[in-house]
C-alpha cells in the first residue's frame, strides 16, 4: 500500500465532495487502499466514517480525507476505525507492511505491525472477491481489482526485460507506472534496482519520500508526521 503525505489543508470545505480535486491533485487518480488508477468513481473516502456519531465533526476535516474505489469504501463501510489498531498510509509506512505477489494477492509481512496491517487489509477487503454488502456490480468491481493487479504484474515484468535489455529507461518505466497504478507492484517487480524505483516513486503525486531511504528501501517506523498513533510500521 502506498505511503502517501496529502499535505497541508488547501481550503476550508463546504462539503467535503469540494475536497476531491484537491486530493486528486496531491495524491494522483489512485485509491488510497488498492492503488488501482481510476479516472471515475474515484471518491473521497473518510478514515473515520462520518455516519458514526463520534466522527460527525469529522466530515469535512482534511485529516481525514483519503480517496477510495468502490470496493475499498463498499467494504470499509461504516465499519468503527480506532486509529491504533489500524495502518494507514497517510501516517504508517504501508509500503513496508504489505507483500504483492504475481496472482494478485496482498500478503502482511510478518514483524510488529503484523496484525495492524491485517486489521487494514480486513477493513478494506483488498483480496476478497465477495462481501456480504457488495451488490453484483460491486463484486464485478472486486474480480476487476484482482485481474488488474496480475495484469500489471505481467506489464511490469515486461518492462523490466525491456530495461534489462537497455531498451527502455528509468524515466519512461516510472511513467508507465503511473499511468497503470499499483505503485507497490511495480516497486516490487523493480526490486534492487534504486535508479528505477527512484523514479517510480517521484512519478506517482503525494508518494511519502521518507518512507524510503537513499537506495529506496522502505524506512519502517515511518518518521512521525504530527499525526495521532504514529511510528509503528
Ligand atoms: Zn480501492
């Protein structure tokens, strides 16, 4: 999952539908929990949901904004988020927590973070296909989500052959990268080679710099960020 830093709040909101461009701008077309790249339908997407009472004040905070696909908001739902026992890539470093495999599916490192980053990835269902809220539409959603991850996978490999073979550079990789999404696969298929994952993270808007280190391996705890329940992974 991609670390993401959204920034200082660009302006105070009437509806908290007004933030999505601004959150479009700092952190790219990308849901905030899948890392799949959406032109439409991309939404703002509330940490704490702003239908449970204790959160209401929260609904038009840019704290606690991040943007979300269908599947990540349908299953998150109205779910109850207590901020400590959850990883989230606004203020963990979430890029460290999770390991994607070529079949689609997003594995929990093993370490102190452990059961924070099942707790985040039970939350947002991102290897489940069927959800007892989901409707058909939304399942379709779910089967699409899993397909694209193995299609970018294989895009990925693809490029790296072609880098291999000096057919392609770190610049263009990165920006192929950005217009397919899943930024953590293609991290990952770019494994020990910093000069492309350098690239990879600059091209994708609102990726946290500091969640790497000079050779772009992940900096876990994640350098405190002034937001609440910070340092763990
Ligand atoms: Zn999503």
């Amino acid at each position: 999952m991609r670390p993401i830093e959204r920034g200082s709040v660009p302006q105070v909101y009437a509806r908290y539908e007004d933030a999505k461009q601004d959150l479009v701008n700092r952190l790219g077309l990308y849901c905030s929990y899948c890392e799949r790249r959406i032109a439409t339908l991309l939404a703002v997407e509330h940490i704490q949901p702003k239908a449970l009472p204790q959160y209401a004040h929260l609904e038009l905070v840019w704290e606690n904004f991040l943007l979300g696909c269908v599947n990540c908001n349908s299953a998150k739902g109205d779910q109850d988020v207590i901020l400590a026992d959850v990883l989230l890539p606004d203020r963990d470093n979430t890029f460290a927590a999770y390991r994607y495999d070529s079949l689609g599916t997003v594995e929990v490192v093993t370490g102190p973070s452990e059961s924070l980053a099942e707790a985040t990835r039970e939350l947002t269902a991102l290897n489940r296909l069927t959800h007892s809220d989901w409707n058909d539409q939304v399942m379709f959603s779910a089967l699409e989500r899993v397909s694209q991850r193995v299609q970018a996978w294989e895009q990925a490999r693809e490029a790296l052959v072609d880098f291999q073979a000096g057919r392609t550079t770190a610049r263009a990789i990165a920006r192929e990268a950005a217009g397919c999404g899943f930024f953590s696969i293609w991290m990952a298929a770019f494994e020990g080679i910093p000069e492309v994952r350098r690239e990879i993270i600059a091209a994708f808007p609102g990726t946290a710099a500091d969640c790497f280190d000079a050779l772009t391996a992940p900096v876990s705890p994640r350098p405190p960020n002034g937001l609440p329940h910070s340092a763990k992974s």
